[in-house]
C-alpha cells in the first residue's frame, strides 16, 4: 500500500486507456466526455458517454476534448482524468495516491501541448509526469528491440494522428506525424456519402461502416451493408445500401497521405538503417491497423514485409505501462 503506484496513460483522440504494471489494461474507454452546458457538470464518461454521441437533448452535450492527439479543452480533459483515475482505482482495487504516471504525447506535439498534457495529469493528484512519445511506447508495446542499434520502424494509426518513426537505440532517428487517422476516415465517409446521397449520417455510423465494409487499396469480394440516416432533400430517415468499393474510393485519398507519411520517413532513414528495415519490416499498431487489407496494401506499395502489432490496439498503454522500467534507459539515451 504504502509504494506508489506506477500507471500508464495512453491519453488518445478517440480512447484512453489505463495500464498498470501489475494487472495490465485497467480502463479502456472512449475519449468522450457528456457534459450539462447549463451547470457545467460532468454527467459520464467514456462508453456511457460516446453511446450520447449525436443523441442527446440541448442542455447536455457529449464532446470529446482531445482533437488531434493534443488536448483541444484543458478543464473538460482534467475533469475527464480524474473519473478515469477513479474508475481505474476500483479496477486496481485500491485508492490511487499520487501515482507516478507516464503519459505518451504524440511526437509532432508542440511544447505548449505537451505542457498542457503535463498540467493537467498533474492536477488530477499525479506526483510525477513523464511523457514519452507515441511511436516509441506503441514500439515498447509491440514487443521491439528499442534500446538495441536497429532501425525499429513503427506506424502507429490513431484516431486523430499518424505517427511514422524510425526508433534506434532508443531515440527517434525519423519521424514524421499527420494529423489523419481514423476520425478523417469517418469524416471521408460522411462526406462521400452526403454528396452522393445527400444522406446525413453520424460519427457512429460512420465508424461501423469503416470497420464492417471499409478496405485498404487492394482487389477484395465486395462486400454491401445497409445503413440509415436522414435524407438532406425531405428531411425524413432513409436507408440506402453502401458498397466496399465505393468506400474504398471515399477514403483514398487519406490512405495515399499515410503513405506518403510511411515513404517520406523511409527517405530520410540513414543507409545504415535502412538494410535492418528491409529484414525487420514495419510495424503497424493503433486502431487504423485493423482496417481490411491495410498490411497487405502497404507491402506492396513500400516493397518492404509489413506486420500488424499482436494488439494494435493497446500497444501504445502497454508500451507506456512497460517504459516505467525503462524510462531511466530512455531518458539518459535522450539526454
């Protein structure tokens, strides 16, 4: 009881969750917080809150705060924190008293951003912050060699960013960030979707599209969903039925962004480097790798073997959970 808990905080656009070192994932819910407008309280977050998204009467407001990857509403993040640290203590089974937490920022992040990542952990009663960039917890996670002298290459697909980087000896050599992830691929559906239907649809919608019939640029069996929503012209609800390729050509053009993120970071790779990328391959993690058909479209595009994380999902936590250990290594790497 009386040795400070060490947790891992993957503060992301669309989830944040919560790693112990003893028990793993703790918390993994999304980043969306429902607020009253009128008395400015929190009413839920996470899953009870996003299940508001798009559903809720005038007074009350379902926002989420981080845009991006960097906090966009520093009292609403704060707020959402401190529930998060609750809800991760009774998992944990014991009040979390000044915790030492590491908290990953995305590796584009201005100082402002960071700080801001910083304050506001703080306030939620954290003793000490360290941050660690984002492609370097998701290579932690994923299982790589960091602190040895390969070139580790890491693309990590959130939902507000891309983060390409080419992590050596614990440091990043190259990196490059987007901010285009999952949440732009959703908005590419919305806005395919209302041009050519003028059909208006939700973020949810949208997303459920994305993951059930949304493909990478490769030949696939076309696969059709039907979905709902409100036609712009009479107002009333309408069903229509999608196909994969026609999403597959809405979200085209953010996929060739994060390929072109992926090429340009390859390009500044030093040569030395680039002969452990062609044996290592690159890594894919966060919620953008489990899109249909990604790995096999990036290797052939970037003629280099491409792997999925074991669990794109929370290698980023996990990674930010394990670096506690060797956060001292990196620091010092850094320095």
């Amino acid at each position: 009881m009386f040795n400070n808990t060490e947790i891992g905080i993957d503060l992301g656009t669309a989830n944040t969750l919560v790693y112990s070192k003893n028990k793993g994932i703790v918390l993994n819910e999304p980043s969306v917080v429902a607020i009253d407008t009128e008395t400015k309280q929190v009413l839920a977050v996470g899953t009870d809150a996003k299940n508001m998204i798009g559903k809720t009467p005038g007074n009350i407001v379902a926002v989420r705060p981080l845009k991006d990857g960097v906090i966009a509403d520093f009292d609403i993040t704060t707020q959402m924190l401190k529930q998060i640290m609750k809800k991760a203590g009774k998992q944990l089974g014991l009040s979390i008293r000044k915790p030492n937490v590491v908290v990953c920022t995305p590796s584009g992040s201005t100082s402002v951003e960071r700080r801001a990542i910083q304050d506001s952990v703080k306030s939620c009663g954290a003793k000490h912050v360290h941050l660690i960039e984002e492609p370097v917890a998701a290579a932690i996670g994923a299982d790589l060699p960091v602190d040895e002298p390969i070139a580790n290459v890491v693309v990590d697909i959130g939902g507000g960013t891309t983060e390409v980087a080419i992590i050596s000896f614990g440091g990043i050599v190259s990196c490059n960030s987007i901010r285009i992830g999952g949440d732009q691929l959703d908005d590419d559906i919305i806005q395919h979707v209302r041009k050519k239907y003028n059909l208006l649809i939700g973020e949810r919608t949208a997303e459920q599209i994305k993951m059930e019939i949304g493909y990478a640029l490769i030949k696939h069996d076309i696969l059709s969903m039907d979905i709902r929503g409100r036609d712009l012209v009479t107002g009333l609800p309408k069903t229509i039925n999608l196909t994969s390729d026609e999403i597959q050509t809405a979200i085209r053009e953010s996929l060739l962004h994060i390929l072109e993120a992926i090429r340009s970071t390859l390009e500044d790779c030093p040569p030395e480097l680039s002969g452990d990328i062609v044996d290592q391959g690159v890594i894919l993690t966060g919620g953008g790798a489990l899109l249909n058909g990604l790995q096999e479209w990036l290797s052939e595009e970037i003629v280099v073997p491409v792997h999925v994380a074991p669990n794109p999902l929370e290698a980023v936590a996990i990674g930010t959970g394990r670096s506690l250990e060797v956060i001292h290594k990196l620091q010092k790497a850094a320095k």
